[in-house]
C-alpha cells in the first residue's frame, strides 16, 4: 500500500495542480524574465521544466484515455454477457455512448432509464433511422427471450410500453410481414417481440393488420412441390442478403446452406407465428377472428399433416408441432370454433400417427391424445397401448404439472372436462390405474419399442402424483430399476467391419448405425429417468442407490451409488456419439 501511495499521489497532485502550476509558472516568467544574464544560462533549465510539465500532462491525459476506453470496454462486455448479446455488443456500445452523452448535458438524464428504455426510444425513430430501428428491435428480441427472473420487471416494462404505442405494434408487424424488406432474422427479432405483446393486442384494434401479417409465416403446405416452401424463403432471403451486400460492398456471401439448415432456419418464424396466435386465442374474440379468418386454420393444422414433414425432418417438426397442438387445443375450447373441429376430424389419421411415432416426445402424445378426446373418439385408435398410457396421464396428472405457459380461459375450464374424460375412458377399456401403472412396468421389463415413452411417463408419475397412487409407482419403479440400469449399462451394437463397404453391405452398415442411434437415443432417455428419479424423492434416495450398488456388485464392479453410475454412463454415451460422427 505505501508503494502504491508513493506511486499514485504525485500523479493524482499533477492530475489535480498541473494544469494552473504551469499556468501560474508560464505567466510569472512571462512578466519576471531570467534567462541568467547574457549567456541564458537560465533557458535550458526552464526549457526542461517546460517541457517536463507538458509532457507530464500529455501522458496524464492519455492515461485517462486508455483508463476510460478500458472501462467502456469492460461495461460494455459485462452488461452483453447479462443480456446475451455477446454477438451484438456493439448495441450495448450505443447505449452506453447515448447514456453518457445524456448525462454530460444534464446529470438526471439516467434518471429511469435502462437499455429497455433505450431500445423503444430505438424503435421510435423507425421514421428517421433505419439502423437505429433495427437497433430497438434486436435489442427487445434478446430480451424478452431471457428466462432469468431479474428480467421480469424488464420485461413487464417493455411489454407496457409497446402495448401502449399503437403505431409502434403496427411497424413490428410491417417489418415481420409478407411485404417486409428485411431479411429472415431481423423478421425473427421482430417476431419475437410481437409474440411478447401479442397477449395484450385486441384484433378489432388492428382490423386485418395482424392476422395478414401473422399468417404470412406460416407455409400453406409442406407437401406438395415437395420442398418449395423452403426453396421460396431461401430465394427471397438470399436475394435481400444480396442487395443488402451489395449496398454496403463488404459483406462476404454466407456458405451454401443445407436442407436440413433451411428447416432449422424457417421453423422459427413457424414458431413464432404460432405462438404469437396462441397468445392472441388467450381472448375469446380474438379466437373468433383466427377461426373464422380465411384459411388461417388450414395453415395452423398444416404441420400436423404434413407426412413429409414429420418422418424427413423429425427433429425440427417437433418444436412446430408441439406450438401447433397447444393453438389448436385453444381454439378448439373457444366457443363458435365449429370449422377448427372439422378440420381436425378430417385429419384424424395425422393425430393418431403421433401416437404410433416412437419418435415423438410424450408431452406431444399427451397433447395428442387431448385432442382426440375432445372431438369425442368413440374408437380406441392404433397404438392402443400407448394411447391408454396417455389417458392415465392425463387422468392422474393435470396440465399445469407440463405446461405453465399462458392458455385461453376456454382450453382452462375444458381441460378439467378431458381429464375426468380420460377416466372415464380408463374404465371403458377396463384399465385401473393400478393395471396401467403395472403395464408401464410390463414394457421396460419386455423392452417394448416404445420403453422409452414407458419409463418417462413412469418418471411424471414419481415427480408428481398424489398419495393416492404413489405406492403404486413406487413398487413399479423399484422392480424395473435394475433393468434400465443394465440397459443404461450395456454397450451399443458393434459398428460393422470396415471390409463391409468392399463386400457390398452398405445397407447392413447403414441398419447398424441407425440401431446404434436409436440405442444411443434409449440410454439418454433411460438416464432422464433415473434422474428425475433420484432428484425428486430425497426420503427414498437410499433405497435408489442400494439398487445402483447392487447392480454393479453383479458386473464385479464397486458400487458409488446411483449419481456415479449416471456420470459414467453419459460419458461413455458421449464417447460412442463422437466416434459415430467420426
């Protein structure tokens, strides 16, 4: 400290006194000269001084440069780390700049100000800035997409201030529209914000504004033409890319992209145009509107059945679908919605597919199945047994144990409807609980094809059901934990040979490595599992690790309890997904 005091106070006394020291020195030698007779012997030395002092001075300054760039810098990258804006840190930069700016010409400018402030003061100069526009709309975007609860307030604020700004809902939705000329992701930014807001927007506010905005990003079909739809999006945004490039003449093109790249990409806007008509169908007038606009429900059941869509790109459908269901199911439970039903019993087959899928999560059979009971299926559909484990589901666990997320006041008071009609279907099949809960059992024990869906809805029911059935889920999870764990433990098939290829089996190397995959797929599953189980029931955590142990005291290894074993096993899966993309 004192070498650090030694070090710090002549700079802090020059800092201070050297700028009216020189000025006092340089003024009393202009009056009082002494250049130490006729030789000046007295001007070196005062030149010295001189020049001392100024640089002095010039080194102080620059230090208070490097000193305040170093700090923006830092602020800059703390407060894009909090909001996720590391890729656009040059949107914190602004706001730092114009804070600090304000602040210099009046010290309360900060005064009630935050970056949420700042990006909707953004989006108010849309008519005089183009950058400073799309400045608001990324920022917002980041946003509202934080999960953290210090956000909320945030949020909320944001929230308050679009809703309040007519004009400023109506540019979000110009600029995420079919006419709009910005490209796909700022139509995402945009998208998401509306989706923000979209609860509190009443479509007689915007007659034929947003619903034509909204339903422009939603494909027609997926089907035919085969991959147009995606080819269509790709051609406007390469050619928005292009001029966009071309104005500035610096950006390089992007690298060709992918089928699969294209999917991933168009999905989001799907999403988000299905979430935001989710949230307008939480009122009941504006479930009117979307049900009776023209073709619109055609649009939102056209992933569900869209064949193609489903078995080429599974991974990305899901997402789509899972926002599709959770609309349709709204609209369904608003009243005067008679086309939605219609359209949906035409499409049975679509529905019921979901639940033969062995691919599909179960929340999406769960949803699935919602549907199906309340168009009143009098038939049990295909994949019977998995349909049955669903209506215990549903029976047993209510919605808000799956999804927290905002439902119209309809789809509320209907869903207590389907889960009393999820048991009466129970006992017109001549299920018990007790018999279905056993059957999920059945499954594992078996390896049933869909023993993954099995030990998942095993793992609902431990997380979450009442007294009344837990025993019954207890004695069912304790007999069917050593098998998943030898599951979980078993090594994968064996790739096959490298002199396959040579001999003309490459249809046998590829079933192989679509088994491994699926095998892969069944571990991480079964691994969920065991964590839900030993995460959500801490009195029974013992009983849960003496199994562990003792299954591994039967491979001749030592037992660490059932976190150990866990640990070890995702690491050996990982080892097994890397030399498989290998």
């Amino acid at each position: 400290m004192l070498v650090l005091a030694i070090v710090l106070l002549p700079i802090v006394v020059l800092y201070l006194l050297g700028l009216y020291a020189s000025t006092a020195i340089s003024l009393w030698r202009l009056i009082q000269h002494d250049f130490g007779g006729d030789g000046g012997t007295n001007k070196k030395p005062a030149l010295v001084i001189l020049y001392s002092l100024a640089m002095a001075q010039g080194v102080v300054f620059l230090y208070m440069i490097v000193h305040a760039w170093g700090a923006k810098i830092g602020i800059v990258k703390l407060v894009a780390h909090s909001y996720e804006l590391q890729e656009d840190s040059e949107l914190v930069s602004g706001y730092l700049d114009a804070s600090i700016k304000g602040c210099m010409k009046e010290p309360s400018f900060a005064r009630g100000r935050n970056l949420i402030t700042y990006a909707v003061d953004k989006l108010m100069e849309f008519d005089k800035s183009r950058d400073s526009y799309l400045c608001g709309v990324k920022i917002l975007s980041k946003v509202v997409r934080l999960d953290s609860m210090e956000f909320r307030s945030q949020q909320v604020l944001a929230k308050e201030l679009l809703t309040g700004s007519p004009s400023l809902i109506r540019h979000l939705l110009e600029t995420m529209g079919p006419r709009s000329p910005y490209d796909r992701d700022i139509r995402e930014h945009a998208a998401r914000v509306v989706a923000h807001v979209a609860g509190g927007i009443h479509l007689d506010s915007f007659p034929g504004g947003v619903i034509g905005c909204v339903s422009a990003l939603l494909p027609e079909e997926y089907e035919e033409g085969g991959d147009h739809w995606l080819w269509e999006d790709l051609e406007r945004q390469w050619l928005l890319e292009e001029c966009e490039r071309r104005r500035w003449l610096l950006k390089p093109p992007r690298p060709p992209v992918t089928i699969d790249g294209m999917v991933e990409a168009s999905k989001v806007l799907v999403e988000q145009g299905l979430l935001i008509l989710r949230k307008l169908a939480a009122d009941e007038d504006n479930c009117r509107v979307i049900s009776n606009a023209p073709g619109l429900v055609c649009k939102i059941m056209a992933p569900l059945t869209s064949a193609k869509l489903h078995g080429d790109y599974h991974d990305q459908w899901s997402g789509i679908a899972t926002e599709s269901m959770k609309l349709v199911l709204s609209l369904m439970a608003a009243p005067g919605t008679g086309e939605v039903q219609s359209q949906i019993s035409s499409n049975m087959k679509a529905i019921t597919g979901i639940l033969d899928c062995r691919e599909c999560a179960v929340l999406l059979k769960r949803r699935a199945t919602q549907i199906l009971l309340d168009l009143s299926l009098e038939t049990q559909p295909p994949g019977g047994r998995v349909f049955i484990w669903m209506l215990l589901l549903i029976f047993v666990l209510p919605d808000d144990f799956f999804d927290t997320t905002i439902s119209s006041v309809g789809w509320v008071k209907k869903r207590r409807y389907i889960r009393r009609l999820a048991g009466e279907k129970l006992q017109a099949a001549e299920q018990s609980v007790g018999g279905v809960i056993s059957d999920l059992g059945t499954a594992i024990a078996e390896n049933d094809p869909y023993m993954a869906h099995a030990a998942m809805i095993l793992g609902h029911l431990w997380a979450h059901c009442s007294d009344e059935y837990l025993e019954q889920v207890k004695q069912c999870v304790f007999d069917v934990m050593p098998k998943v764990l030898r599951e979980i433990l078993r090594r994968p098939p064996a790739r096959p040979a490298a002199d396959d290829l040579e001999n003309g089996r490459d249809s046998s190397r590829d079933q192989q490595d679509l088994e491994r995959r699926e095998d892969i797929m069944l571990k991480k599953s079964l691994i969920s599992f065991c964590r839900t189980i030993h995460d959500t029931r801490w009195e029974l955590t013992a009983r849960v690790d003496e199994i562990a142990d003792e299954v591994m005291s039967e491979l001749g290894e030592r037992g660490h309890g059932i976190m150990y074993l866990l640990s070890s096993a995702e690491s050996k899966v990982s080892k097994y997904q890397i030399r498989r993309v290998r």
